[in-house]
C-alpha cells in the first residue's frame, strides 16, 4: 500500500513539473508538419463532420494478463533504444498495441528508419519505468506512467541530464488480456 502512494505521489509531482515540458525532440513524436489526430473533425463537401474515434479490431501478438503489466512491458521497450534500434523497437511496440498506439507506432517506425538527424547524432535512450498510477479523474482504463529516462548522442544530445516524464496511458481488454490502446507522452 506504501508502494502504491509513493507512486501516486511521484506521478503527481512529475506531473507538475512535466507540463513545462524538457525541450528535447520527441523520437517517438510525429514532426509538426504531418501531425494529425485520429479524432479530429474533417471536412467533407465543404461540411464539418465530427470525426469517429480510431478502431482496430486487431488483437497484440501477446495480451498483458493484467493493464499494468501491459503498460510495463511498453514503457520499458519505448524508453530503452538507439538511433539503430528505433525503428524495430516501433514495430514491436505496434504488435504489442492496439488501436490509435499501434497505428502511432507503425507510422512511426518508418519515420525512425530514414531520422538522418537520429542517425548523425547517434542518439540513444535508456529509462527505468518509475511508477504506474491510476487515473482517477478521466476516461476508464487510463493511467499515469512516469519514466525517468536519459538520452545521450552527439551535438544537441550531448550530456543531457536525465529527465522525468509522464505519459497519459489507457489500456483496453483484448483477447483474453490488456493492451495498450493509447500512449500520450504529456513532456
């Protein structure tokens, strides 16, 4: 019960200081110029029509027996790479997932494999996952991670303090387990 406080108390703190986020570029992010939401309003025969929120009926190659252990087995494979293993790790990742993070991590994967910047900087991270919480106020399913991670590389990379961050996670039951159907770095 200790264990489960501290780990509320942790991702509330980092929370806070997250929303001034750490101003690293996001390997894991999409560039502003091809950023898009799976469920943002789109305009057909000049009408605004709501968009439908992203569904994916497939099932991860491994469901979680529970959601903490699915957002754990996340975390720690997108927290831990190099500018070589990018890539791979993203189509791990999407095989792992479901819905809008698996599809995230798919279209990732073949943005990681042509980052010349990645590449150039030899860019490497390594994380620890620090704590998975709850949500209490938001959608069912959802939860807080806070990693504490540390990237290294050439140039702009170059002894860069570790970080904390926090990661708004929901979960969905699939095939007899949980995946991940939603990972949204918060910093």
């Amino acid at each position: 019960m200790r264990r489960r406080r501290l780990a509320v108390l942790v991702a509330t703190v980092v929370l806070g200081f997250a929303t001034t986020g750490c101003g690293l570029s996001d390997p894991y992010g999409r560039s502003s110029s091809t950023r898009s939401s799976a469920t943002a309003p789109r305009v057909v025969d000049n009408e605004v029509r709501p968009a439908q929120p992203y569904r994916d009926t497939s099932v991860p190659a491994a469901p979680a027996a529970t959601p903490e252990l699915a957002i754990e087995r996340f975390a720690r494979l997108y927290v831990n790479w190099t500018y070589r293993t990018l890539a791979a790790h993203r189509l791990q990742l999407a095989r792992m997932a479901v819905g809008a993070a698996a599809a995230e991590q798919r279209r990732g994967a073949v943005e990681s494999a042509h980052d010349y910047e990645l590449a150039q900087g030899r860019v490497a991270n390594t994380g620890q996952l620090v704590a998975v919480a709850v949500r209490r106020r938001g959608r069912a399913g959802q939860y807080v991670v806070v990693t504490r991670e540390t990237t290294t590389g050439a140039d702009t990379y170059e002894g860069l303090p570790p970080a904390y961050h926090v990661t708004l996670v929901t979960v969905a039951a699939v095939g007899g387990g949980w995946a991940v159907s939603a990972w949204e770095p918060q910093s």
